[in-house]
C-alpha cells in the first residue's frame, strides 16, 4: 500500500510553533529548532532570487530567515553537516554553506555580512513563515508571480537592521 502523502503545511496550524519549530534535514541526522516566539505573528521569511542560492535549494528561489544565531540549536547525530565556503558572491565576502553530506538537504549559510546571524534553509521546517522581503528581484524568472505586501529589492537585501544594497 503507498504511503500518503506528507509535508503539507497546512495540516500544522502556527500555533503548534509558538515558542519555535523544529525540523530536520531528508535522512534525519541533522534536527534545527529555531526558539522564536514571534515566527508567525508577523512576516519574517526572505525569499532570494541570487543564481547561488537558487542553487543550493535546487528550485527558482530559496526560501530563508535570517535571524539571531543565539535563537537556533543545531544538532548533528551522525557528524553529517558539511559547510561548502562559497567565494563567488557579490560582496565579495565568503558565504559558508552548510548541508547534510549525507542526503545534500541545505542547512543554513553563515556570512560576515550580518554579523550574530544566521540564515536558516526553510524547507526543512514543517511550515514557513511568510516571507517579508525578496532579494535579487531583477534575477526572478518573466514567469515568476509576485506576492502580496512582499517588498521586492531589485539587488540585495540587506537584513531586517540594515538598509537595501543595490
């Protein structure tokens, strides 16, 4: 008999996180909780558009949230998490990019950029905030739809502390 069908969003109401919401890569060895009560009581995702994260998710954009290092706990059971030093970015400043080496589920990225941040791969999390921001606007897709209240930067968006780069 097939198994149904899972990770539908919809079926985990936001106030299941209240206080936070855990998630783990594909293959398990890899569990994220990010310890934040204000995850869905307003807009906090950021969606972007950049060719190298476009990569790391595998998809059109990647789906992130950019927030306080001291609000995340990573665990690695099986020693698994990778971190790729991405040198290829506008800035000029290295993104390291961590993963699981044992089924590729991207992790988070960590850049000198937003100094006590972290940027947290949202497609692990049973549910996503909704995004606030888009970065890279001018590298979306002509068949790309928008979303609603969602503030598009053309380049680069510099954080919720910081104002847009170009």
């Amino acid at each position: 008999m097939p198994k149904e069908p899972t990770g539908d969003p919809k079926s985990h109401p936001t106030s299941e996180f209240a206080n936070g919401i855990t998630g783990s890569c594909l293959c398990g060895s890899i569990t994220v909780t990010i310890n934040d009560n204000e995850l869905f009581s307003k807009q906090r995702g950021h969606l972007c558009h950049c060719a190298n994260c476009r990569k790391v998710a595998g998809s059109y954009v990647s789906s992130n949230l950019l927030i306080e290092v001291g609000k995340v706990e990573i665990k690695d059971k099986n020693g698994t998490k990778k971190t790729y030093e991405d040198r290829e970015t506008l800035s000029g400043n290295p993104v390291y990019r961590s993963f699981c080496s044992e089924d590729g589920n991207p992790i988070c990225s960590e850049t000198s950029n937003y100094p006590g941040k972290i940027i947290m791969k949202l497609g692990m999390f049973p549910r996503i905030p909704q995004p606030e921001v888009e970065g890279f606007g001018l590298h979306k897709h002509p068949w790309e739809g928008g979303h609603d209240g969602v503030q598009v930067y053309e380049m680069k968006w510099a954080g919720p502390d910081k104002k847009p780069m170009a």
